[in-house]
C-alpha cells in the first residue's frame, strides 16, 4: 500500500524508519495499525500475551482470533493493510537483559504497556536515550477527551491525561485508547516526516 498523500522523499523516509512497539494490546495493536496504513513497513514488537475475549472492546484482533499469540494475530491483521511489511515479532515478558538488544535497531520507541514494572523496565533502559520514546498514561474510561494530551519530557513524548488509570472501577475503553493510541502514532510520523509535533 502507497500513502498517495505523501511526497515521494516522506514515503521514503516511512518506509525506512525502525519503530518499535513494546506491547500488542489496546495501544500497541492501533498504533502499528495507524503507523502501517500510513506507510511505515518496518516494526519491531514484542508482547507475550494472548487474545482474549475481553480485548476486542478496544484491541486491533477479532473474535476469530482469541486464543492466539497477540503478535501473531497483530501480524496477520497488518499484512492485509499491507503484505510487503518488515516485520520482527517476539512473544516474550520484556526483560532488563533482553530489552536493548530486541530494539538495538529501530530508531523510534513506543511504549504500548499495561504492567507498571515492565513500563518501568523499559522506561529505564531507554529514557535518556538519543532515540524519541513515545509513551502514554492515563486513558481509561469515557469522555473527557481534551484532557489528553502530549507532554515532551526530555526524550519522552507521553499521551494521556496522567490521571485515569485502569482500575475496577475505571475500565479501558476503545474511544478513549483509541484517542491516545492515535496520538502515539501521529507523533511518531511528525518526527519522522520532520513536522510540528
């Protein structure tokens, strides 16, 4: 798939960038979606889960695909977008050991994760770090949309409102995952395509 409405020198340059995604759920599976169908072809992601039930109310899967490995029903869906993808999946828990070397190559970092040890694992191993990280926090619930926004932390670009985090009594919503999963990738393709973020 070609984004007809790019420039050939900003095709180019989607085509060429390494992002890499930590996480294949709400965030993960929509900002590789969103990332893809604008003309990115090269990602890296990594998620050790599997598709349930309960994710379709706001995760790029389908109810055929509950049971299996999220990375590899998110590969699926992505080479229907588009089948010349470059894609490297991992179905693995990230760890300090192992989460430099599995993004050693890409140029761009997304966070895309639920577990606050694991966001705190690779917010450690990449925070001061030359390459941008994209996070987000705080996006569970309905409405409020305004209140999330990009906030610019050295590195860090973080999504979210900061505040409504996932509990029993606030649950993960498509709309609002969906606001801040957006926001992830269009961050991304500004600083790829060199544009106001």
């Amino acid at each position: 798939m070609t984004n007809p409405y790019l420039a050939a020198a900003e095709r180019e340059k989607l085509e060429r960038v390494q992002v890499g995604i930590a996480g294949a759920g709400g965030l993960g599976s929509n900002v590789a979606m969103h990332l893809v169908r604008a003309g990115v072809k090269r990602l890296t992601i990594c998620d050790f889960d599997t598709v349930s039930e309960s994710n379709l109310n706001r995760q790029f899967f389908f109810r055929d695909q509950v049971g299996m490995k999220k990375v590899e029903a998110l590969r699926d869906n992505l080479l229907r977008i588009e089948p010349d993808l470059k894609l490297q999946i991992d179905d693995r828990h990230l760890d300090v050991e192992g989460v430099r070397a599995l993004y050693a190559d890409c140029d761009i970092l997304v966070e895309a994760l639920d577990v606050a040890e694991t966001k705190a694992v690779f917010y450690n191993a990449f925070l001061g770090d030359k390459r941008p990280v994209v996070g987000a926090s705080g996006l569970a619930g309905f409405g409020r949309s305004n209140a999330i926004r990009l906030k610019k932390l050295g590195n860090l670009y973080l999504a979210g409102d900061g505040e409504a985090s996932v509990s029993d009594t606030l649950a993960p919503q498509s709309a609002r995952v969906g606001i801040a999963a957006a926001m992830e990738a269009n961050t991304v393709l500004a600083l790829v395509l060199g544009r106001e973020i």
